[in-house]
C-alpha cells in the first residue's frame, strides 16, 4: 500500500511533498532540511531518495544537510545545477525512486526556469509539477519565454483530467482572486475561490487540486477561451489574439496584479 504524499510546510508558502513505502521515504524539492527530519523523526521514516524539480533555493536549499550522513541519490534535472545531482534526468526518462518501487515519468516543463522538469506517476495520478503549474496559476517565467510556458502547461494539461497536481506553493487563494478578476463572470471560478477562501480561514491546505478544476478554473490553462480573450485584450488593448498571445498578456497581467 503507497501512502498518499504528504505536504511538509516550510518557509512562508512552500510545500516540500514526501511519500513513502512502508519506512522508507522519498522527498521532493527540500527547501528546507529542518522540516523534512522532523517529519522523518516524527513518522518513523529513513530518508531514501529526493526528487529535484528545479535549481531556485527554496527547492534545493536543504539538500546539502538532508544528504549529509546519508547515502541516498538525488534526482534532479540534466539541463541545471542541482547541488549533489546523481541522477540527472532529461524529457522521456523514467525513474523509479530509491526505496519504492513507484515509477515516475519526466517531463520537461520549462518556462519558469529554461531546465524545469515534473514527475508523474501514471499509476497513482500523481504530478509533482514544482513551480510551473500551481493551482489556478503557473510560475512566473524567470527564465522562459510565453511560448515555452505555454506550450509545458499543454503538455501537463494533455495528462488524465482526475490526475493530482502537487505543485510547491500555497497560492491558490491569490491566484484564484486573479483569475475572478479576469473572468468575473465565471461561475466556476467564483465557487473555487469561495472553497478555497473557506479552507484558508480553516487554515487548511488547498492542495492537491486535480488537472479537471485547473482546466475549468485556471486562466493559464485556457487561452483559448474566448471570454478570456476578450477580457485580455480590455485589459491590454492590441495584445493580440492568438492563444499565445492571451496567454502572455494574462502573465504580464498577473505579474502586476
């Protein structure tokens, strides 16, 4: 029995996703040692394997200590600097996890670093998408180019509608007040964000989300509805009107909301 992943808080907003099989645990983007050993500590767990998403500190910045007095591998992407990368991985590789026996797929997802990649476990349903697809948002294109994120989030999208999405940061509530603001006639998106405001104040978690509500509810995912385009081009007149374009004025859009 593979036990459900597991959000480990760190810093303001992070999540470090765990699972495990039986006692042995695998970790994905360590921000933060601190948190992962005491939850290690806490649930009985010996550490087995991490799975990297991509270079930013906030998902790295733990690897060195977690890796220590440990010899365990550290999966991460071929195309960035990963601190201690064993197993660097490419788009179309496959992976099983030290101390599981859970296979996962790469995809190569850049946009919000040019090397980012997620992992996906067809079996389970899982995709931990690290900071490019977020629950009613995408990452912010440090790195990438419209046309890049864009194109990864079709990718991600194209993957089974009941399959969870573990992304790295609790933005829901902030990225579904933007996609109100840009559909506010959306009833779909109304009701999210009022359950999502719900959980918040409940001080609940808001992930995983599955891939069916982002297609419903996330403007990234939907540059080519026609009601998203037409509040884009009010918002930004002349910013075009193929997919991608919407899809770039939306990300200015939200870069400064």
């Amino acid at each position: 029995m593979t036990a459900s992943p597991i959000a480990i808080p760190a810093f303001n907003d992070n999540y470090i996703w765990a699972f495990h099989q039986q006692d042995q645990c695998v970790v994905v983007d360590p921000g933060d040692a601190a948190p992962v050993e005491r939850y290690l500590s806490e649930n009985g767990l010996s550490l087995s394997a991490l799975l990297i998403t991509h270079h930013h500190p906030d998902h790295v910045g733990g690897i060195a200590a977690l890796i220590k007095d440990r010899d365990i591998p550290v999966y991460g992407p071929a195309a960035e600097s990963i601190p201690a990368m064993s197993h660097p991985l490419r788009d179309g590789d496959t992976v099983t996890p030290a101390g599981t026996d859970l296979s996962f797929s790469v995809m190569a997802v850049p946009g919000h670093t040019l090397g980012h990649i997620a992992f996906i476990n067809a079996a389970q349903g899982w995709l931990f998408c690290g900071d490019t697809l977020f629950a009613g948002g995408c990452g912010r294109l440090f790195e990438g180019t419209p046309e890049q994120m864009l194109h990864s989030l079709r990718r991600l999208a194209a993957l089974p509608d009941t399959t969870q999405v573990f992304c790295a940061h609790e933005y829901t509530q902030a990225n579904l007040t933007f996609a109100a603001a840009v559909t506010p006639e959306d009833p779909a998106v109304q009701a999210r964000l009022q359950a999502v405001i719900d959980l918040r104040q409940k001080g609940k978690i808001t992930l995983p989300s599955t891939l069916a509500e982002e297609k419903a509810t996330n403007p990234f995912l939907r540059s080519d509805d026609k009601d998203l385009k037409d509040s884009c081009q009010r918002h930004e007149p002349g910013c075009g009107d193929s997919d991608m374009q919407c899809f770039a004025a939306l990300r200015r859009w939200k870069d400064n909301f």
